[in-house]
C-alpha cells in the first residue's frame, strides 16, 4: 500500500534518447536518467545534487513529463503519471509547476509580467472575470509592486524576472514544484533573497519543492533532504544534516569537500578531495558501478556489480558494495577483507 505520506513516488524512471547519427547512421543511446527510485513528501524539500552533466535537469523534466520517460513510473498524490493522456497530463499540471534555471530565457520577451503571470490563470479557467487583480496579488506575494504589470522582462533585473518566474508558477496553486537550478543565473546577494522567498510560500502555502542545484551551501539551506545523483543515478539519500555530517560515499564526501569554509582555520586544515578524471559518457557509461572509474577505493568487483541503493543507517542509503556488501553479488567476507571506507 502506498505511503500516504509521499506526494511523489518515482520507481525505476529511466530517460533514454538517441544522439547523433546523421548522413551516416551511427546514433547511440544517452542514458540521461538509468534506473531512479525516490519518493518525496508532502511538504518537504528534497535537494538534488550533483555535477553537470549528471542528469538531475533531465529528471526533474521527467517528473512532469516535460521530458517523456522511457520507462518506469511517476505517482502523484496516488496517480500514475506516466499512464495519463496528454489531455489529462495537461489537467494535472495544474497541480505540478518548475521553476526554471533561466529567468532571462524563460520569459516571453514580448508578454508583459501581467500577461505572463496571467497566462496559466486564464489557461486553467482560475480567474473570476479579469486575472489582473490575482496577478496583482501574486506580484506582491514575490516582492514585486503591481505597478510594474505592463511592464516587459527586458525591463526588470534578473532577481526581479526569477520572482516573475515564481509568481507564474504559483498562479494556479500548485501542491509540488520543481525548482531547477533557480539561483544558479543570480549575484550571491540576489540568491540569498530568492531561497528566503521559497521557504517563505513553502511554509505559508505547503508546498513541496523538489531542489535542483549543484551549489551546496544552496542546498544544505533550503532542503529537508538530499539526494546524490551521479550519471543518471542515485548514489545517496540522507536527512540533510546527517550526509554533510557524515557522508558515505567516496562522490558525495568529494562534494561537500569542495564546499569552503566560512572558519578560515578550519578551512586551512581540512582535506579536499579530488576526483581524477572527468565525468564519463552517458553515453558509454562504465559497468558496475558508474563512480568506479574515478573511486580511489574502488576494487575489481565495482567494474561488474550495480550496486543497489541500500538503507546502510537508520534514513540514510547508499549504493556503494564496499559499504554494504549486501549490495553485491559477491562474497561479503571478501569485499570486507579490503577494508571499510574510511
């Protein structure tokens, strides 16, 4: 029986798409999302983690089907997502909203804030006679003075468009929001304003945020949770206090290493780590487990076994055989006889 407790429950969601080929043929398969499993609660935020490239954008797309998966299942609130017409796919995004990266790219240069705002106020039939006084209200629920409504995005500031961008996300009173990347585009000042904003609507009007940064500190901020994506996969998911605390994956501890220290003594003692190498390829990812390439405790094993995303603490999971030898299709004395990672 599903959990009650989880607004959105993602089993196995995989997000497959062909690249290149051209006069010549020769296309091969980008496994941008391979095999995700996660739920979200209601009311939480879940921050989403990881290094370019990884696949955190293309999963939070996949979650509203802005991106169609190629397999597995998205439930919302009990309902299948991925079995939904297009027609009723369309019905439940009223429910389901983004925030996008850009907020120069976003918007429509030739809509004024009013009509932007206003658009899926009028697209879901939410306005009783003219949307102008809820955009009004809308506008100065993000900050922004209504006297700006027939203004165009061109003439406001990349804070003051991100708060357009959240204001339009907010019109039709959505339950769950993906935030991808919102603060990443913004000065350092700016951002600290915009993720103040979203814990603010998030405890005035208890929504659920999945978090989509590769900014850390931006994450150890705003999320309940954190969940650790490496080339299409989960590699870890914790409370948020316990995976800064103690991290077990050897990726998610080179993560937070590279995150400075406002203590300038703490700072000038504590190790970072650096990962060899880059990234791999979806596109050839290795076998096994993806991270083996770069792991500096990686054993023969890890070239061959997928490991599973295992609760190894108490609300703290990790895919990784030498910690949970479980994991493995091999004999736990011997992955433990190489030694724990420390």
């Amino acid at each position: 029986m599903p959990n009650s407790d989880n607004l959105i429950t993602i089993d196995d969601l995989q997000v497959h798409y062909r690249s290149g080929g051209g006069l010549f043929g020769g296309s091969k398969t980008v496994k941008a999302v391979d095999g995700v499993s996660l739920e979200i609660k209601k009311g939480e935020t879940l921050g989403l983690v990881g290094e370019s490239g990884c696949g955190k954008s293309t999963l939070g797309r996949a979650i509203l089907r802005l991106t169609e998966p190629t397999s597995g299942s998205v439930t919302f609130d009990g309902k299948d997502l991925s079995a939904l017409s297009n027609d009723a796919m369309r019905e439940q995004r009223r429910h389901l909203q983004m925030i996008f990266q850009d907020p120069y790219a976003s918007l429509n240069p030739r809509m004024t804030v009013g009509q932007i705002i206003g658009e899926p106020i009028r697209t879901f039939g939410l306005a009783n006679g003219s949307p102008d006084r809820r955009v009004s209200e809308l506008m100065e629920t993000v900050g922004l003075s209504p006297r700006f409504i027939k203004r165009y995005p061109h003439e406001f500031s990349g804070g003051q468009r991100q708060r357009i961008g959240i204001a339009r996300a907010l019109a039709v009173d959505p339950d769950f929001i993906v935030a991808d990347e919102p603060i990443s585009a913004l000065d350092v000042s700016i951002q600290a304003q915009i993720m103040n904003l979203m814990q603010k609507l998030q405890s005035e009007k208890g929504l659920t945020y999945l978090f989509i940064s590769h900014d850390l500190r931006a994450v150890r901020h705003l999320s309940d949770r954190v969940a650790v994506m490496y080339l299409g996969r989960i590699v870890e998911l914790a409370d948020g206090r316990d995976i800064y605390a103690d991290p077990l994956m050897p990726y998610t501890k080179a993560l937070i290493s590279a995150v400075p220290v406002p203590d300038p003594a703490i700072e000038a003692k504590r190790e970072r780590i650096i990962l060899k190498g880059d990234v791999p390829s979806p596109i050839d990812p290795p076998a096994g487990c993806h991270f083996h390439t770069r792991c500096r405790y990686a054993i023969p094993e890890c070239k061959t076994v997928v490991p599973r995303l295992v609760e190894i603490k108490p609300r703290h999971f990790a895919a990784c055989i030498r910690i949970n030898a479980e994991c493995a299709d091999i004999d736990a004395n011997e992955v433990n006889s190489r030694g724990a990672i420390q």
